[in-house]
C-alpha cells in the first residue's frame, strides 16, 4: 500500500503543499544548525594563545580582624579561555621589623573567566606589610 491510497476505498489522495508553520519550522532549525556548525568551525580554527592572563589582587578595602588576626581577602581571576590547574602564586609582605615574608597561594581548579576569592591570616593589619601577590605557575587543562 503506498502513502497516497486509502485503505478502505482504494482511491489516490493528493497531500497538500506544506504550510507556512512548516516552512517556518524548517527554516528556523536550518539557520540553528547552521550557526552552530559555524560557531564551531570557528573554535577550531581560531588561534589560542599558549598562556593565560591571570588578575591577582589584594582587597585591602575589606580587612577583617578576627581574634587579633587580620585576614586579607585576594581575589584570583582567570582571565582566559582555558581552565586552570595547580594555580599558584607567591605573596610578598614586609613585616615592620623589616624582615620579609612570604605566602603561597594554591588553588586546585580555576575553570575559564572565573574567579575566586581567597583569604590569608596576618598578624599584623596587611595595610602596613606591604603585600605584593604575583603568579607563579599553572597546568592548562
């Protein structure tokens, strides 16, 4: 039996031409699945940069003193488009003695255009240390 007869009578039925609501439909999904094949074609062929931009900052503004500590918040920002693994970064301070300091900073998984925010504890108000905080090192995902 073929998709024109019926099959009690044995008589041929014209389908009609296709609506408006399936060319629409039809047209709609087409230019979907065409962008997103393009998008595609050009994350494969665009160049990434071996390295990722990576913002440190001290938020010296927002200092919180906890039973006579002081606790610094640094916000990490990946400012790339790669994940990040085994982030690290050195901080530098001067205590007022004049002896230096230093800090690791270790962050497990900063995925891409993400940050994260990060505290250290001090005994001495980190306004008067001088603290300086620099990337050290990262594995790309």
């Amino acid at each position: 039996m073929s998709g024109r007869e019926e099959p009690s009578g044995g008589r041929t039925m014209r389908r009609p031409g296709r609506k408006l609501a399936e060319w629409v439909t039809m047209g709609v999904s087409t230019a979907i699945v065409l962008a997103v094949a393009g998008f595609l074609v050009v994350q494969l062929v665009r160049e990434r940069p071996p390295h990722v931009p990576v913002e440190i900052t001290p938020l010296l503004d927002q200092v919180s003193q906890v039973q006579g500590q002081y606790i610094l918040p640094v916000k990490v920002k990946n400012q790339g488009r790669k994940t990040l693994q085994a982030f690290k970064a050195q901080v530098t301070y001067q205590l007022p003695e004049g002896k230096q300091g230093q800090r690791e900073i270790t962050i497990d998984f900063l995925g891409e255009q993400a940050e994260q925010e990060v505290y250290l504890y001090f005994d001495a108000p980190p306004r008067d240390l001088q603290v300086q905080v620099k990337p050290e090192s990262y594995i790309l995902e």
